[in-house]
C-alpha cells in the first residue's frame, strides 16, 4: 500500500477535528490541543467582561459566578449594613435605619476586585454591585473600573446598590489648595450608561458606623464623644471616590435612580458629562460630601431630579464644595416641605452654560459664571401648574410645570439676555417679576441694583406631607 507523507496525515487528522468537532465530548476536547485552539470561545475577546445578574445566579462571560474571592468578580453574601440591636457605642442610626442579619443575608453582592471594563446586565432583586480594588488602589492610576449599565435593574434594601470602595482618586482632599475647576477625567470610578437601554437603580444607605477602637465614652458613659467613622453611605448610587458619569456614542440611554434617603453621591468629586438621568430621592437628589473641597460638574447629558422627601428634607443637588454646570439640561426640584433649594453648594454655583430649572424654597447665591440667570421669587406656593416666563415684549422664552411645592424658581439658559426684564406668569396672571440678569440670591440685590420685585417671601399655605416614591420606570419630573 502507498505510504501517506507525513504532511498529508497531518491534514486529515486537522479534517476530522475540523468537520466532527461537534461530536467530541467535553473531555475529549479538553486533552486536545489542536481542537481547544480552533474553538471560538478561545479568541481573544473585547476586554470588556460581562455580568449577567439574575435572582437564579449570576453570570460572568456566560460562566457562573465563583465565589473565589481571588477572582476578578466573585459572589458572596457579605453586604455592609446598619445592624438592629446594637447600642450608642456602635454608630449613629436610629431603629428605623437598622436592618436585621436575614434581610442583609437575603442580597447578593457582586465584587469586582480588578481594573478593567464590566458591562452589566439582567435583573437583581436583592443584591449591589460593589467595586473594591484594595486599600492601595486610591494611589494607583491603572485601578480604573468602568461600569457600563446595559438594560440592568438592581434593588438593594439594606444598603446602596452600587458603591465604588477603593478605586484610584485623581485628586486630594486638601481643602486648602481646593478649587472649582477641577479634571476627573482620570477618576477610578467610571459609569456609562448604554446606548438604547433602560437602567434602574433602586437603593438604600448605611448610617454612621463607628470603628470599635475609635470610641470614646464621655465621663458618665451614656454617650460617645469622639469615635471615626467606619462605614457611611447615603446614596442609593455611591462612590467613595472622584465618579464620572457618562452617556453613550449617541447619548440615548436612560439611568433611573430611585433612592430612600440620597440619590447620586460621592465622597470626592462628580462629574456628569451625559445620558439621560433620572433620580428620585428621599433626601438629596445629588450629593458631594467633602467640605469646601467636592465639585459637582455637570457637563452635558439630560439630569432631572425630584425629591420626593420620605425624609422630610432635602436639596436638588447640594455640593459641600462648588458646584459648576457647563452645559446639558437640569431639572432639580427640592423638598416640598423643608427650607431647601434646587441647587445648593457651600463654596459657590458658576452657571457657564446648559439649560437649568431650579425649584425649592431656599436659593444660594449665584456666582457670576457668564450665563444669565432669572429667579422668581412666588408670594404663593406653586406646584402642578403650567407656568411661562415671558420677556418685556410678552414673547414666552420657557415653560415649566413644577411638581414639588415650591416659592422660588430659578431659570438659566443661553437663550436669556441680560439686559431684558423677565416675568412669570400662570396664563395670563402674573406670578412674579424678576430683575433681569439677577444673580443673587432670595431678598439680595444684584450688584449696583434693586431687589427683585415681590422680594423673598415665606412659604404659604398648608404644607401636605411627602408623597410615596416614584416607583421604578416613572414618569421624569415635567419641564417642558
């Protein structure tokens, strides 16, 4: 019989793997190399990983979840939560913010412990996303987590449903070298909101917990005088470090926020450059923590926040630091029945650019950031109702529809001019007159100027108490 060349043997043998791959079973396939390498599942991949969350199990690149915690993601049932039955010494939550250890236990957390890109989706019904790349990570410029919402719903009742740890922080907290302009753009925490897709977060907080070894009894030992904080976390979306939040290529994707007490948080800065957000909070909408140090910049995408005040307070956003908006659309509508404002920062609001709406009872002062703004001081109450500003000629610039009870309104936008004289009105009654081009805030004259007309009055009317939370997939406070 003719001999085969050596090659020709080699090319059957690579025939048979090719054409009956399909019938070798799984063990075969794993003792041959030649089958292992042609396989598809085998070609380099994107880099991005992919998180599949479900109440049933959770998914990693179609594999399920390990509970290694040496992994990159792994899966353990150890959220971080206020904890019923402890006394003074453990922290500063009441009996309404505890939760027992088989409602924590019921959550799944899902750790992303290396840098690197993770595309979330599916739905999860008791459970947070929780992104800890170690306690060096905050000096580390590669420990970069970027999370991408795509078509993802996770409720947490314990505790935020998202939280970033430890991630690389771009900045300091040095109060004393601390400005407005700040550069988040190599921030560790990084979120993008999916073209086409629908994102809900639905979260909770942690009160103060104190670490053991840091509390001090006062002479009587009834109470603590000096303890370091452990754990807090007001927000349903949390981040302990600088945070971006940004929209797709096309800038069409929806991130709806629905949050017991705080909405959006960070512990540093925060930076919103698109998509469409929606928050509904029981306290404030946006919140950055860090006394005369935080920014919240807001760049571009559609942000509108209601706070539906569950918790009897709270301010559309409210920086401890500054606040600066260089562009996009902003609604903000604080509580209904606290002395709070649209928009609120301790160290200043610039208003460079963007289209604002702005409603409480409260206005901080305004800087001088280039873009007119108006605001309308009400001697009633407004909420529900069709309101227009018009210019001196009777031509009608915006139109609004505050939901929240409100007494002051603010209204920025490229389109003002500021040597006109602007009025709102509800039909054809007048509500209130504003000084063109006002830039101080409630009953404070613009530089070299008169107060604006009607001055700040107090609330009036009967105050009705908070409405329930705008459920999941509801409607975004109507600014038209």
């Amino acid at each position: 019989m003719r001999k085969l060349s050596v090659l020709a043997i080699l090319m059957i043998v690579l025939f048979v793997f090719t054409a009956c791959g399909n019938d070798i079973s799984e063990t075969e396939k794993s003792a041959t190399p030649t089958q292992v390498q042609v396989t598809e599942t085998q070609l380099p991949d994107d880099g991005v990983v992919d998180i599949s969350l479900s109440d049933k199990e959770i998914l990693v690149d179609g594999k399920t979840a390990e509970s290694d915690t040496s992994g990159a993601v792994y899966t353990a049932n150890d959220i971080v939560y206020y904890e019923e039955g402890k006394d003074f010494t453990y922290g500063e939550g009441t009996a309404e913010e505890a939760h027992s250890a088989k409602e924590a236990k019921a959550h799944t957390v899902v750790h992303i412990t290396k840098a690197g890109e993770y595309k979330l989706s599916g739905k999860l019904s008791k459970g947070q996303i929780a992104v800890d790349l170690g306690e060096d990570a905050k000096e580390n410029p590669d420990a970069v987590v970027t999370l991408v919402l795509n078509d993802v719903d996770i409720t947490c009742d314990v505790a935020p449903a998202i939280i970033f740890y430890n991630v690389y922080e771009c900045s300091n907290s040095d109060s004393e070298t601390a400005t407005k302009d700040v550069d988040t753009s190599k921030a560790g925490a990084n979120v993008i909101v999916a073209d086409e897709t629908e994102n809900t977060v639905n979260g909770s907080y942690v009160a103060k917990i104190y670490k053991p070894d840091s509390v001090v009894l006062s002479d009587n030992g009834n109470e603590v005088e000096d303890a370091s904080k452990l754990h807090k976390y007001d927000g349903a979306f949390y981040s302990k470090m600088s945070m971006n939040v940004n929209g797709g290529e096309k800038g069409t994707g929806v991130l709806t926020i629905n949050a017991e007490n705080e909405g959006l948080d960070s512990e540093v800065h925060l930076t919103i450059n698109g998509g469409n957000i929606n928050i509904y909070s029981g306290n404030d909408g946006i919140n950055t923590n860090e006394d005369g140090v935080s920014v919240a910049t807001i760049n571009g995408g559609n942000l509108n926040i209601k706070v539906t005040g569950e918790t009897g307070e709270g301010d559309g956003i409210d920086s401890n630091g500054w606040l600066v908006i260089n562009g996009g659309k902003l609604t903000a509508q604080a509580c209904s029945v606290s002395a709070d404002a649209g928009i609120d920062s301790d160290m200043g609001i610039h208003i460079n650019g963007g289209t604002v709406v702005a409603s409480g009872s409260m206005l901080d002062r305004i800087e001088d950031g280039g873009q007119t703004c108006v605001t309308f001081n009400l001697a009633q109450k407004q909420s529900g109702k069709k309101l227009s500003i018009k210019n001196s000629s009777g031509d009608v610039v915006a139109e609004l529809k505050p939901e929240n009870d409100c007494s002051v309104i603010l209204y920025s936008s490229s389109d003002l001019d500021s040597e006109e004289n602007y009025s709102l009105y509800n039909g054809d009654t007048l509500v209130a007159k504003s000084g063109s081009g006002f830039m101080g805030g409630p009953g404070m004259p613009p530089p070299g100027g008169e107060p604006p007309q009607g001055g700040m009055q107090p609330p009036q009317g009967d105050m009705e108490p908070p409405g329930g939370r705008v459920p999941p997939g509801g409607e975004p406070p109507h600014w038209n």
